[in-house]
C-alpha cells in the first residue's frame, strides 16, 4: 500500500509540472509601453547627469559643490522611489507552496 501511495504521488507530481514546463516556451512575454512622458523625463535627468559628470569641479565654490551634491541626492532618491515590487527567492518559493497547498 505505501508503494502505491508513493507512485500515485510521484505520477501526479509529474503530470502537475510537466505541461507547464512545456507552455512555458510557447507563452511570449510582453512588456508594457513605456509611457512618453517617463522617457523624456528620464533622458533629460540622464543629460543633465552626464552634464554634471563632465563639469570641471575644481574650479567650483564650495557652496557650488555643496548645491550640487544635494541635486545628485535627490536624483537618487527620486530613481529609489520609483516604485516596483521586490521579491526575494524564498518568498517567491513560499508563495508557490502556499499556492500548491491551497489549490
């Protein structure tokens, strides 16, 4: 009985995983537009990066520098909060168990 019980186990997880991992390749992965909007906003922050990049700091006074350092500041934090979700290897799988079990 115990074999049994392990066959059928062993049949259903494999007929559970194996025409996903099949669909997967056919299902073609789509990606949003960017809206027009964000990527004007993001090449003009790009330029004026590579415009503070190439500027001559040197010949800048310390209260130059100091307002400089604080626009850098809020670039980053402004990229930082962009938003999006991330999620870690063990919550990904965790979810997928809690999934499996619930279904």
């Amino acid at each position: 009985m115990k074999h049994l019980t392990a066959f059928l186990l062993a049949a259903f997880m494999l007929l559970n995983f194996i025409p996903t991992a099949v669909n997967a390749n056919t299902v073609a992965a789509k990606t949003p537009p960017t809206a027009p909007a964000d990527s004007t906003a993001a090449t003009i922050v790009m330029a004026r990066l590579t415009q503070i990049m190439h500027l001559d700091k040197k010949a800048l006074s310390s209260t130059e520098k100091k307002a400089l350092r604080t626009e850098l500041r809020t670039i980053k934090n402004h990229k930082d909060l962009s938003g999006g979700v991330y999620l870690s290897a063990g919550a990904v799988l965790l979810i997928v168990i809690l999934i499996i079990i619930l279904l």
